[in-house]
DNA sequence: TGTACATCAGTGAACGCGCGTTCACTGATGTAC
DNA sequence: TGTACATCAGTGAACGCGCGTTCACTGATGTAC
C-alpha cells in the first residue's frame, strides 16, 4: 500500500494547528493564507477551499481555543466543592490555557479579525463563562446570597483576562518563556484570592 | 501672506491622529503607512521622515496613549483622599480613557507591533501603573496594612484593562458605541466595588 | 537690510514583492449498477 | 466483483493590487556674513 499525499486527511485541523503555531512566533500582523498554506505543505489555494478567507480561518481558531478553555476549566472544578477552591481552579486553569495556547488566545482577543457573529465561536464563548459563571453562583450560595451573579462573573471574568493580557506584558521585561510561565503561575493563586474575597464580602 | 502647506507644520501630531483614526475604525490588521499619509493628506514617503517605519509610528502612538492615561488618572485623584473614593476614581478614569480612544488602546494592548524596549513607551507606561499603585498604597494604609501593594496594584490593572477588553466584546452584541459606553460605564462602579472589597478584606 | 547657501520637510515616479483570487487542471474517493 | 462516473480536495500558473523602500527632486526655512 502506498501512502498517498494528494488528499491530506485532516487538513483543516492541520490549517488551525499551523495558524497558532505561526501567530505564536509573529504574532497577528503579517498573517496570510500564504504563509499558512506553507507551513502546512500544501499549495496556497488549498486553504480556501476549507475557511473561505483568512477571516474564516481564524474565526475557527477562535472557536477551538474558547472550546479548549472550557473543557480545561471544567475538568479544573469537576469535584471541587469549595467555593474558594472551585474559583481557584477555574481561575487557574484559565490562565494555564491562555499561557500554554497563546496563538489562539491572541486570535480570541483581537476582535477585528474574526466573525464576531459566527454560532459555533459565540457558543463555544458562551460555553467558557458559563463555567466561571457557575463558580461564582457557588459562592453566592456558600458565602453571599446577595451576589449579583451576571455583575460578578464580569468581574472574575475581566480579572483573569486582564491578568493573562499583563502576562504578556511582563514577558517583554523576562524575555523568557519559562520565567514569564511561572511568574504569571505564581501570581494567580493571590490574584484570584483577591478576585474571591472581593466577592465573599458583604 | 499666502499660507503655505509645502511644510505641515507638526505632521507627527497629525499622522497620530490620523492612525488612531484608522484604528479605531478599522483595527490594526489592515494598517499601512500607505493609509496614514493618505488619511493625513501628505505623500505617502512623508510619514518615514518622522518615524521610520510603522513600528516607529505605533510606538509612538501607543506611547502617547499611555500619557494621555497617566495625566487623566492623575487629575482624577487629586484631592480625593478616601481609599475606596481614590481606586473607584482613577479605576473609572482608567475605562472611560479606554472607551474614549479605542484606536490608542488597540495600539498599546497589541504588543507585536511596537517596539516595546521604546525609552519614551515604557516612561509612559510606568507613570501609569504607578498612579495606580498610589491608589492601592492609600488602601493599604488606610485599611489593610498587610496588603502586597505590588500584587494588588497587578490585580487592579488587570481587572480594569480587562474590564475594557471586555467591553469591547459587549460592543459586539450592542454594536451601538453609545449604548456600550452606558452598559460598560455602568459596570465600572460595581466591578472596582468587588475590587476594592478585596483589597480591603483582611 | 540684503544676499548666498546649507539644511530640512515633503514630493512623486519607480522598483520589486507578497498578497488574495481566479481558473482550468488532476489526482483520489465514493457510489451506482 | 468489476466498471463507469460524479464529486471532492488539492495544484500551479496567472492576474492585478497595495505595500515598503529608494531616489532624485523641489519648495521652505534658518543662518552666516
């Protein structure tokens, strides 16, 4: 049996893996369909014929990083009960993914070059705070029946964004992957504490 | 006097202008020099006399940004002197800066497109944060003297860059500016609320 | 006060390049009979 | 089981376009004398 090569098999998944594999390494700027094609091996109109454009790509990239964050953050709260521990673990894994997967996460966050209408992205979003949502609801029942639930998982929400965003930042003083890692890693764990009493108070 | 327009006069100021215009419309994907001049009515060699290349450029907005934030949460601090009046100030301060210029913002939150060693971009940037430090010194000093004041100061710019980061994505749903500037200037109070809530808890 | 000259800011034509898109094609796969 | 055919995935040449950069230039300004 010969291995043929003309059909590629998966080549969309292939396409998104060598999306975030480039962006990672360039960043958004210079991104093509071009430069896409090459690092997957095919011709360059190959693409087209699976995304459209380059908005159609990236848009499933978006997508398959907020399904990603959700399936990580809830297997991280899967068994927790504790309303500090739940929020501690959604919150890290949180920033765990956006740190291990940075092509996507600079594709979900940059809104202007994506389809912000696209069903499967806004389900996938949707899908993610959920999650967060469901963590703060547990410290309403545990610690404050006052909450308001849709006010503070904004707040959660932003707060773990914002620190992965800083993340990036302090990796321009560190310049090095592994630093950068672990100081962000060590910073959730007070971070979401904050993130946490802030919310129990009443 | 016959008014010359041969030399611009300040074209620096102008092509800023003119490139947080284009992003603010357009993002920053489709950005070119070509653009800037054309939007700043010049020939389009004129803008490398200035900045050299669009990396130049957007440093140097991106720079200007982070001035224009650092002067407007100063003025919102001074004479305030309670803690929770001080964070709630400079932290409504910070989103309404945000929201007010969009293309500046999408500039200096996209890092692979200035150069971030920039003398002038870090000074700015530092001037900044330090602001906020100050707000989060005056907690603890009035409330919580055991406060980390370096990983709270972190914890609040991260919740308020990603409260704006945020209220970009509610701009999708509303796609109304004005209505977006109510609904994430509403969250504003309760969300710097939970913050300082968890500075204070002790 | 006037003249000459150096310096600086902006022009516009020219270049080569990578891009997205189109299109006729070819190779592989799946289905009907 | 074998054959014919439709469908689909990927190819590669060709196109026009906007881009950054270069370069000789021109117009305005500032300074020396």
């Amino acid at each position: 049996m010969t291995v043929s090569t003309y059909h590629h098999g998966d080549l969309p998944s292939a396409l998104r893996a060598a999306t975030v594999e480039l962006i990672a390494e360039k960043g958004t700027s210079g991104f093509s369909l071009r430069q896409v094609a090459r690092q997957a091996g095919v011709s360059h109109a190959a693409p087209a014929h699976h995304f459209g454009d380059v908005e159609g790509l990236l848009t499933s990239v978006a997508a398959e990083g907020y399904g990603v964050l959700a399936d990580e953050m809830a297997a991280a709260i899967v068994d927790v009960e504790g309303a500090r521990e739940r929020l501690l673990a959604a919150g890290t894994a949180y920033v765990r993914v956006a740190l291990q997967n940075p092509g996507h996460f600079a594709v979900m966050l940059q809104q202007d070059i994506v389809n912000r209408n696209d069903a499967e992205l806004s389900a996938q979003g949707v899908r993610a705070y959920q999650i967060l949502a469901d963590c703060v609801e547990t410290v309403r029942q545990q610690l404050n029946p006052e909450l308001d639930v849709d006010k503070a998982a904004t707040f959660c929400w932003a707060t773990v964004q914002g620190l992965v965003t800083l993340a990036d930042k302090l990796q321009t003083v560190a310049d090095d992957t592994e630093t950068t890692y672990t100081e962000a890693t060590e910073l959730v764990a007070p971070i979401v504490n904050f993130m946490f009493e802030g919310l129990a108070a009443r």
